[in-house]
C-alpha cells in the first residue's frame, strides 16, 4: 500500500524535473519537430561558435610562443655580438701589447748597437789633450758624445752608477777585487753599464774594494 502511494509521487517529481528542463513545445507533432530542429540547430552553432573561439586562442598561443622565439634569438644574438666585442677587445689589447714589445725589442737592439759607439766616445773623452788643437777637436767629441747620450736617454737608457755605490752583483760585474769580501764598493770604473727603461742591458764592469767607511768603523769599535 505504502509503496504504490510512494511510486506516483516519485513519478511526480521527476515528471515535473522534466517538463522545467523540457522546451515548450507545441502539441502540434510537426511544429514541435520544427521547434527541436530550429533548437538543435542552435546547439549546434553554438558548439561550433565555441570550436571556433577555442581554435582562436589556440592560434593566438600558438603565435604568442613563435613571437618568443625570435626573442631567444635575439638574445642568443645578443650574447653573441657582445663575445664579439670582448674577443675583439682582448685582441685590440693584445696586439698593442706585441706591438709595444716588438718596438721595445727593436729600440733595445738600437740602442746595443750603439754601446760600442759610447764606449768609443768614452775612450776618446778620457784622453788628456796635450795640445790646443787636440783640446778643441776633445771639446768636439765631448759635445757629440753628450748629444748620443741625450739622445739615447729620451730612448730609456740609463748609465749605471759606480764609483762609491755599494757593490751590487745585478748591475755591477767585477772584474778586479782588493781585500776581502766585506763592505765591498766599487773603487773603480773599466766599461760603463747600461740600463734600458728600468732593465738591465749591460752590467757595468768594475773594480771592487772595500768600504772605507765600514773599515773606519770597524777600527772604531775596536
């Protein structure tokens, strides 16, 4: 009894669920036909208006991530062109330094060149003049030899000093030695050394001795 009073009023409800979900339709058959086809008809513009919008952002992606692409290029490009320039730069830097050193080189075999030349002029201007011509053809010579030296010294080349410097073996080569091997000078000069902006091209060749001063002082604490 329970259950057939319960069966209708669930066909009720569903009955009533359907026709709120249901289009109106007419009660004429071909109408209602009409009516479903003019609807599924919709549905399916519808359908095919969504297809279209979802194709659109599809293609609209799509382009988006191609658009990305050349900007990777760029990028890669970019990097590229500056390596470029770095490589470029380093090369600038290093064929000034060789060509700086190369000049250098070729300056530094000039100037050896010409020490025999110096020592030559230093032989003659050492020579005591024994007569007023001989005074005036030294004078000469000394001028000349002054002006090679100038000249020379706006190259970079320095004389090394000697006589009462303290004897040191990286400048100085001895060649003769009086005493021990303390306080040691140099007392005397054979050929003049020559450095080379800063560098050493040719030791000069002394005479060593020892320090007057350090004896004096020795004495003296005795």
């Amino acid at each position: 009894m329970t259950d057939q009073t319960s069966q209708p009023e669930a066909t009720s409800v569903a009955e009533e669920e359907a026709m709120e979900l249901a289009p109106a339709l007419p009660k004429d058959s071909e109408l209602a036909r009409d009516v479903l086809l003019e609807q599924l008809a919709a549905s399916r513009a519808d359908a095919t208006t969504y297809l279209e919008d979802l194709k659109r952002i599809t293609a609209d992606f799509d382009e988006f991530r191609e658009q990305a692409a050349p900007d990777d290029e760029a990028q890669q490009y970019l990097d590229d062109l500056r390596r470029v320039a770095a490589d470029f730069d380093n090369f600038r830097k290093r064929t000034q330094r060789e060509m700086a050193e190369n000049i250098e080189r070729a300056s530094q075999r000039v100037v050896i060149g010409l020490l025999p030349v110096l020592d030559s002029f230093d032989l003659a201007v050492a020579h005591a003049p024994e007569t007023d011509s001989e005074a005036n053809l030294l004078g000469g010579v000394r001028s000349t030899h002054q002006q090679l030296l100038d000249a020379l010294t706006n190259e970079g080349l320095g004389v090394i000093p000697t006589i009462g410097e303290p004897f040191d073996p990286n400048v100085h080569e001895a060649v003769a030695m009086e005493g021990d091997a303390e306080h040691l000078v140099v007392i005397g000069e054979m050929r003049r050394g020559y450095t080379l902006h800063g560098r050493v091209i040719r030791a000069a060749l002394v005479a060593v001795g020892r320090d007057p001063v350090g004896t004096d002082e020795e004495g003296s604490d005795g």
